[in-house]
C-alpha cells in the first residue's frame, strides 16, 4: 500500500474504495463488516423493572396481573435531554450525564431511542413482550413465554431499529439483540423483583481485514461498555487468522480498547469509530514528558508528597488507575501485588490511583488488603483537574508503563497484557 500524502485523496479513496485502508500520519483505518454472533467476553445488560415517566404510557399491558416495565436505552444523553427540556426533575447522577454531554449536538425533538420490556407471569411461565418497533404499545409485538430457565438460551434474534442523534442531526440505527428473560449470571437480591429481571445481550459484532506495512492482519470486534452498541469500549481479536465467523472469534489474544498492539515492533492503540463502521490503529507511545512533574503534585495516602528524585530512580513505573467500585480492578490488585514484588529488585515501581468517591474508604480498603506499593487519591468525576482526567482515563482498570523519563510506553485494560509487556521489558 502507498502512502497517501494529502488528507482530501486519502479521505476520498476511503470513502470511495470501500474495505480500502490507508495511512496518514502514522494512522491505519479500514471499513468494516458487520456479522452476527455472541463472541467471549460480550457484553449483558441487565434489564430492571424501572419506575415510568408521566409521559410514558403504555397499550397492550394486561389489567388483572402485576407487571414491571423494564428500557434498555441507546442514547442515555438524549434521555436526560429531554427530561430537562420537559421541566422533570432529575437525578444527581443525570445531572452528571447533562453536564458531561454537549446538549447542542442532541436533539430538540424527542426519539426513539428506549427499547421497553415489559414482563409478567402466568403462573410458573415467564411472559415476555418486547416493544421492539419502539411505539409504546406491547399489542402489536410477539407474546414469549418460557417455562424453564434453560429456554432462554433457545430464545431467537431479534433486530432493532432505533434512532441516534450525533451532531444535532437524527440517524436510524438497528442493531441485532439476543433478549434473555433468565441469565445465570446474576445474583438477585431483591427476591420480590428479582424474577422478572431479564438480560438484553449484543448478538453482533464487526470483523474485517487492515494492511499494515504491506501486511494483512484481519480482526474482529465485539462493543463492550455502558452504551449500547457503540464501540466505545470494545473487546478485539486481532491476528493473522481471518475470523470470517463467530466460532473463530476464541478467548485467546482478546484485546481491549485501551490496550496496545505489537506489529512488526511498532506499537498501535486499536479504535473504532463510534458504532464500529471503522477501524483505526494509531501509533500508540504518548509523548508525555511532564508525567513524573504531574505526579509530584500528589501526597500518598500515608500523607508523603512524590519527590522527582524517587521517582526517576526507578527503569519503569507501572501506574494503575483503579477504584474499589471497579469488580475487575480489585480482583487484579492481588495478581499486582505479585508482580510488582517478583521485579521491584530489578528497579520496577508502582504507584497506585484510586479513582473513588471517598478517601477514607481507600484507605481503609489499602489496610485491609495489605497492599505495600505507593496509593495515591483521586476524587471520582473530578476529570477537570484530575491525572485521570488529564489523561482521558475511560476504562477501568487501565495501567500505563512510564521509562526512567515518564514517558507512557505502554497503555492497556488487561493485566495479563500488562505482565506479558513488564515481562518482556524486564529480559531486556
């Protein structure tokens, strides 16, 4: 592949050539194609009986039965939108959401963009309807019922279509979906509601193939995160095997966004365009140089301020953003624990940043977990002011690599990713 040098004709032949990829200031991108399949590591949401607006009411619910009305929502933005638009108050973590969101790039006008479930019994059997065209009105959707909790597994596809505003202007979007009125996953404890939880599951994922240096590596991703169907966040196999199905899309090698991946011994961070239409690598070495004067700013949770001679003492620094809200952070802090002893010898350091709401519960959590490596606090939301914030912290956990200088060299969300690049830093 030639290198393409002005931005207008690079642009032009993407857009033009189709699975076409391309180069520009060190960036690969190629289109992608859209394929059905549950892969490792998909993504379920839990849908929860939800307590209804004033303005949503719904046809089609039956009179004499009790009911809960649950609502898997594409754009949470646009929710929260309209509720203040419409003078209904909100919640604190809504406010958030408005506060964090350019509202001049939603929409004035209301969308459809709430897939509603609503789920009720007849006696041992689960009922099912889902409001699949998004009209309020469950009469005119397919009635499901299920006597056993093994039948949710045989339950079908379905395809949505939902509408998405991006730069004020509204797009229809559909997206294939895999609704299970039981998942084993999850623990209800609430006994009274708990049984009509029910899980939505992403039956989708997008594959393809990229020239890199003039060789071919094919991927396959599947969305990952809080917002449904956009890529976001995203688990990836990337690889020199074509994964042209879902039974080729294993476990092994899974990448997350964030990590990096090692081609021909350069390093790329893996993105998608917002719902996965376009695939991107990126030089991924962050040149920043002032990391360790950020650092310096901050007093471990012992109340000693980081000094630059401490901190430059040390080949490389692993920094690991977690929270003692994140399931995943905390289940890896052990294997941290372990790698950092196994090569603190051999000039490795840790610092620790807790990203939580309260200082005190960090600290109480450090104690009683016994961690020996430096912890540093940070306010959760405080993104303005914040490392986290200053580096563009999405995912939790993420851990970052930093050489003698500060230098980020290596960014992922996988700790078995992280020990593989600390093992190899440490041959060296």
């Amino acid at each position: 592949m030639k290198k393409l040098f002005f931005l207008n004709i690079l642009f032009a032949c993407h857009l033009l050539c189709g699975n076409l990829t391309a180069i520009a200031q060190g960036q690969y991108f190629a289109t992608t194609k859209k394929d059905e399949g549950v892969c490792p590591n998909h993504v379920t949401y839990l849908i929860l009986p939800k307590d209804l607006l004033p303005n949503q009411v719904f046809k089609g619910v039956p009179k004499n039965l009790k009911y809960t009305i649950g609502c898997l929502d594409f754009q949470k933005e646009q929710t929260v939108f309209e509720k203040y638009r419409a003078g209904m108050p909100l919640k604190d973590e809504e406010f958030d959401v408005l506060y964090n969101t350019d509202t001049t790039q939603l929409s004035s006008q209301p969308t459809k963009h709430q897939l509603f479930i609503m789920v009720y019994f007849e006696g041992q059997k689960k009922v099912m309807v889902v409001d699949s065209n998004m009209n309020q009105d469950f009469s005119d959707d397919e009635i499901l019922k299920f006597d056993k909790v093994k039948d949710a597994e045989s339950f079908k596809r379905m395809v949505i279509r939902y509408e998405f505003v991006e730069n004020g202007k509204i797009f229809e979007k559909q997206t294939t979906l895999k609704v299970k009125p039981f998942h084993k996953q999850y623990i209800y404890k609430d006994v009274v509601n708990g049984k009509y939880y029910t899980a939505v599951e992403l039956a989708e994922f997008v594959r393809g193939e990229i020239s890199v240096k003039g060789k071919t590596y094919y991927f396959a991703a599947k969305s990952l995160g809080p917002k449904p169907t956009r890529y976001e966040g995203f688990n990836l196999r990337f690889g020199t095997t074509d994964f042209s199905s879902s039974d080729k899309f294993g476990a092994k090698d899974l990448k997350s966004n964030g990590d990096t991946l090692d081609i021909d011994g350069a390093a790329f961070t893996p993105k998608f365009s917002t719902f996965g239409d376009t695939f991107y690598l990126e030089p991924a070495v962050v040149h920043y140089r002032h990391l360790f004067d950020e650092l310096t700013k901050y007093k471990t949770l012992n109340g000693t301020l980081l000094n630059m001679a401490d901190l430059t003492k040390y080949d490389y620094t692993i920094i690991d953003f977690w929270g003692t809200w994140c399931g995943p952070c905390v289940k890896d802090l052990p294997k941290m624990q372990e790698l950092y002893h196994k090569f603190q010898s051999k000039n490795l350091n840790l610092i620790g940043i807790a990203v939580d709401a309260d200082e005190q519960k960090v600290m109480n959590f450090v104690k009683k977990q016994k961690l020996t490596n430096s912890i540093l606090f940070e306010k959760m939301n405080d993104q303005k002011t914040g490392l986290y914030g200053l580096l563009n912290i999405q995912v939790f956990p993420t851990y970052m690599i930093l050489d003698k200088a500060g230098t980020i060299i290596h960014t992922s969300n996988s700790f078995e990713t992280l020990e593989a690049a600390i093992g190899k830093l440490m041959e060296d």
